[in-house]
C-alpha cells in the first residue's frame, strides 16, 4: 500500500512540496514579497502523473495563501490554469492582476 501523498510548505526552499512518504514527487516554487506569494513554477514526478496530485498540490498551497491573507500571482501556468478552473481561488488574485493572466 501507498502512502497518502502529503504537501508541506518548505520556506527555506521557498517552495510546497509534495511527498509520498519520504519521497518528494513534486514541487510548486514561489517568491514571497509583503503579503504575496508569486507561484513560478509548479512540478510533479511523471510517474505520478495523472492521479490528481497536481490539484492535490496546488489546492493546498492556495490554501496556505488564503489562511495568511496573501495575495497570489500565478506566473506558473499550472497554477493559473488551477485557478481559471476553481473560480472560488480567484479572489486570491489581486483584481488588477487578472486580466493579465486571463482570470
């Protein structure tokens, strides 16, 4: 039996990772300035592509965002495809940010 995959946030990394287990499978980088988390790349091991941990990932990231009252710009394509796709995360995104990245 797998582990359930499980996502920590690694700030001397700058970045939430991904592990199943002890292993890391996947990654979303950020850039932190104030309060806002700048996503810039997101990642996760082919091998486990397709099994939804990429939205596992994501969705936990901008979890963390929301909970510190930060704002998110998605210059990672997934993150921003993320958000374009579960409209409820688009108030994380300032509202002058948005036509930018097509939210």
């Amino acid at each position: 039996m797998q582990p359930t995959p499980e996502v920590i946030d690694n700030p001397d990394r700058s970045r939430f990772e991904l592990y199943s287990g002890e292993e890391l499978i996947g990654f979303a980088e950020y850039r932190t300035r104030e309060q806002t988390i700048d996503f810039v790349h997101t990642e996760v091991d082919s091998r486990f592509k397709g099994r939804g941990l990429g939205t596992q990932l994501v969705g936990t990231a901008l979890e963390a965002a929301r909970l510190r009252d930060a704002a998110v710009v998605p210059h990672c394509w997934f993150v921003r495809d993320w958000i374009a796709e579960h409209p409820d995360y688009r108030d994380l995104v300032p509202e002058r940010l948005r036509p930018e990245f097509d939210l």
